[in-house]
C-alpha cells in the first residue's frame, strides 16, 4: 500500500508539487485523505496508519490538504521499494 501511496504522490507532484527551496517537496493535495486512500484502494483507517508510519520515520509531514517531503529522492526510493507499512 506504501508504494501505492508513493506512486499517487509522484503523480500529483508534477501538477501539485513545488520544491521548497531547501531541497524539499511541497505538494498540495488536490483531494482529501479519503479521496486518498479510495483512489489507491485501501480503508482511511490504513491510509492514517501509512502516514503515522510515514511521519515517523521522518519521510514526510502530512497536513490536511499538502505533504511535505524533506528529502524527495529518499522518501521517493523508499515508498517504492517497502511493500506496505
């Protein structure tokens, strides 16, 4: 699901996304979480738990409508190699 997660991100960074001048990603999300976590076919419940995850390990700071990404080429390699939370 984190991959999937992943892909849906790198889908909207190329409308949505905008580099925040320190080597970071900004993306404002054209959709809500719910929206979210339908388009990449899993409940909310496990979508909140991805981005818990997510958070926590310091990959990107979800906010109601964006998501901050530090370090796009490492949150990026990672979401896509790591099957699910």
């Amino acid at each position: 699901m984190r991959s999937r997660l992943g892909h849906l991100l790198k889908s909207f960074r190329a409308s949505w996304g905008a580099e925040d001048g320190n080597g970071g990603l900004v993306i404002d999300l054209p959709v809500s979480n719910r929206d979210i976590a339908s388009l990449i076919e899993t409940r909310p419940e496990s979508l909140s738990r991805a981005i818990r995850k997510l958070r926590s390990d310091g990959l990107a700071e979800f906010n109601a409508r964006s998501v901050k990404i530090a370090d796009p080429s490492l949150f990026f390699a990672t979401v896509e190699t790591v099957g699910s939370c």
